[in-house]
C-alpha cells in the first residue's frame, strides 16, 4: 500500500495527462481540432501505390520461417493498426496509461492476484527494465545511477546451456552473469550479490534445472526469477503458466504471435517489480530504459492485440497451418526421390512445421543452396535449412497470407525438378 502510493505519486506528479483531465473537458475541445485517420486509398505522394517497401525499392518475401525480428516478426492485426490509430489522437499521460494498461491485461489473463503488466518496446526491453526494477527498487538514485551499481547487488545466476544472445539486455544493466550446471552450483552461487535468476524458456531441455524446478528453487533462495517466453505463445496459455508457476517476472514478445505492434513487449509479474520496471523505462528520463520508447499507440495496440489473440479459435488455426503445410508436402513429394514429414518444435514457434528432404543422388542441388535459389527468386521466398537441427528444408506457415502456400510449393517443384539428375 506504502509502496503503491509512492508509486503512483512519483509518475503522476508532473504528468501533464492528470491535469489535462482535471482542467479541460478534453473530449470537447479535442473533438473539434484532430483529424480523422486517412484510408489508405486517399493517400498521395509516398504510400499511394499501396506498397511502401516497392516504392522504396525494397524487395519483399513470403516468409515461411515464422516470427523472426529481421524479417519484421509479424503482420499486425488490421483491428489493432486501426486502435493504434484512435490512440494517436490524443495527448495522455503515458505513466499513467501504462498503468490502466497494465491493469487490464492482467484482468484479461486472470493473473493471480498481486500481479499487473507492462508494455515495453518489446521482450529484450522488459529483460532490460524488469531486471534494472530489481536492482534499483524505486530508489531514484540508484535509477539514474545504473549501470554504474554501486550499492546495488550485482550477479544474475543463469544456467550456462540457458546463454543466448538476449542475455545482452541483462548485462546492459552492469550486472554479471554467473553460469551454473547443476543444483549443488546454484546452492554454491548464491550470495548476498545476487540480484535475480534468470531462465530462458526455450533452453528448458538442454538445462539441469528445468523451468518449474527453477522457480520452486527461486523461492527457496528467496530470489526472483526471471523467465524469457518471448517467442512461446502458442499455446496462449503460456501468457499466465509461468506466473502461476512462481515465476516473479516474465517477458514475452507483443510482434511475435500475438501480431501486435512490432514495437511492443509484455513484462508480466508482480506489482512491486513490475512498477520497479516502470521507474526505469521510458518515458522516464535519466534511466537505462529510456531508449525503449514505447508510445501510446503501441500501448493500446498491445491490449487490442491480447483481446483478440486471446478469442482466437486456435484449434482452427491450428488445422489451417497444416492444411497450407500438406499444400506444399503433397505437390513437392510427387517429384521423385523427394520426402517431406512434420514436426513442432516443443518450444518457441510451437506449431506445424514441415521438413522436405531428397535424395542427394536424384536431386543434385544442397538444402543450403535451395534455401539461397528460393530467397532469390521472384518472388523471394524465405525458407530456413539446417533449423532444429535438421538436415533439409523446414518451413512453418502461420506468417503466410492466404494463398503463399501454393506459390511455394510451384517455386520448390520448379527448382528441385531443375536439379533433378
Ligand atoms: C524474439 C526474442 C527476444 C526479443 O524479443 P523482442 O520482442 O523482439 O524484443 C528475446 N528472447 C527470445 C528467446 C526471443 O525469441
């Protein structure tokens, strides 16, 4: 309650949004002076063609790997571009409407009681600022001091199979990253230097330690754990698992799965470190997080995303992606020596995948090298080789839009018959 009320205090002092609501009747006097979104259609000089990426001369794919970042992650939900776009029409207090936010997405996942959300700029950035909340509490000297932590605690205990390019969002805060194997090195590692232990979700077969064990050991060392689910919706229900498992703070991906904005993220956990978070995150000033930006729009767009991944009929879903998987599986297995299965990854992209293999002596040309054919082609078609530790082609298709399906399996019977011998 003491806490709460700091809290609230420290980001609502200064906000302009509080007083804007107690001053002005702000739906009357915004009403008459902001402009509705344009359609598209009315759009003239760039984005009238209706393709932003042709015009700039960038060329765009069919993305058959999935989520990925650096292909653009996900296409967002037309319903939530449009609430973005209420969101853009007028001024708020952004500590405030992450807060309201906050408190709804915790009431739409039926988060046990005592935990909230917070949208980020995306799931590294909750890694960033949800770690820098426990290291630095609301105490505004050590906010603005990190990632110099002095006076603050200073390791985070991973498993060392649990290392991955993400944990740089950890070790931007100054803290050091203490690799571990089994139980009797955990018990050995801690120390009064420990801030946090950190789990990464997608690692959990390759660890000692697995993911529920890691939080009932948290809570005996009575320190908080971490999970990084970023990419492990579906299932949904990964959403609340882990903070029902005891995990203190989770973070998952809002531009992954969920289609949200490309810009978002979600740090689930408790109230006290989640509004830690918040004190060390934009658009707080003089914090480690304030190059995360994350905007009104992004905010609003995140809820609309969860409300509709959220009613989503996944089953159905689930039959659709495989229906567009056999698509492709009957048509490049007709040309012979050619065989295709399917897989799901248990975690991170975990749904329908297919692997198309042949036969060396029949098809001359390598997975590696059909994977570059394809991605060269017109038009370009990403198509992973050498994922999961598998030796063919793989390809899921929740990213594709209707129809991709069959300009794939024409482009890969083209080329594998091209290379037949
Ligand atoms: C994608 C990903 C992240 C980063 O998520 P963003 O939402 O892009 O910031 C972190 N960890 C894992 C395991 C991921 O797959």
């Amino acid at each position: 309650m003491i806490f709460s009320e700091k809290w609230q205090r420290r980001t609502f002092l200064g906000s302009l949004g509080a007083l804007v609501g107690t001053l002005f009747s702000p739906r009357k006097l915004f009403s008459s002076s902001v402009a509705a979104p344009i359609p598209a259609e009315k759009i003239i000089g760039f984005g009238a063609t209706g393709n932003v990426y042709q015009e700039l001369g960038v060329t765009t794919v069919i993305n058959g790997q999935g989520t990925m970042t650096v292909l653009g992650g996900s296409l967002m939900r037309p319903e939530v571009e449009a609430v973005m776009a209420l969101g853009s029409l007028h001024f708020v207090s952004v500590p405030e409407l992450e807060i309201a936010a906050g408190k709804r997405i915790a009431e739409m996942l039926k988060l046990p009681q005592g935990n909230t959300a917070l949208v980020t700029s995306g799931a590294a950035a909750a890694m960033q600022s949800g770690l820098a909340g426990i290291l630095t509490g609301d105490n505004p000297k050590f906010i603005a001091q990190l990632p110099d932590l002095t006076g603050m605690k200073s390791e985070v205990i991973i498993q060392k199979s649990h290392r991955n390019p993400f944990d740089h969002q950890l070790r931007s805060t100054g803290i050091k990253l203490i690799e571990i194997e089994s139980q009797e090195d955990l018990r050995k590692a801690v120390n009064p230097k420990t801030a946090m232990m950190h789990f990464t979700n997608f690692a959990n077969a390759a660890g000692q330690i697995k993911v529920a064990e890691w939080a009932r050991l948290s809570k005996e060392y009575n320190v908080p754990c971490f999970i990084d689910a970023a990419a492990d919706t579906p299932p949904v229900s990964h959403l609340w698992d882990y903070t029902v498992m005891g995990y203190d703070l989770a973070a998952f991906s809002g531009g992954k799965a969920i289609r949200g904005p490309q810009c978002a993220g979600l740090l689930i956990g408790r109230k006290d470190l989640v509004a830690y978070a918040l004190l060390n995150n934009s658009p707080h000033e003089d914090t480690l997080g304030r190059s995360q930006k994350v905007g009104k729009e992004e905010i609003v767009g995140m809820i609309k995303a969860l409300e509709s991944y959220l009613s989503e009929d996944h089953e159905a879903l689930n039959k659709e992606w495989q229906r567009r998987l056999e698509v492709v599986s009957s048509a490049v297995t007709k040309v012979p020596g050619v065989s295709a299965s399917y897989f799901v990854p248990d975690i991170a992209n975990h749904v329908p995948h297919l692997e198309i293999t042949w036969d060396p002596r029949r098809i001359s040309i390598t997975p590696h090298d059909a994977s570059s054919a394809l991605r060269n082609s017109k038009p370009s078609i990403v198509l992973p080789e050498g994922e999961d530790g598998r030796k063919g082609l793989t390809m899921n298709s929740f990213m594709l839009q209707p129809g991709e399906e069959k300009i794939i399996a024409g482009k890969l019977v083209e080329l594998l018959k091209a290379n037949a011998v």
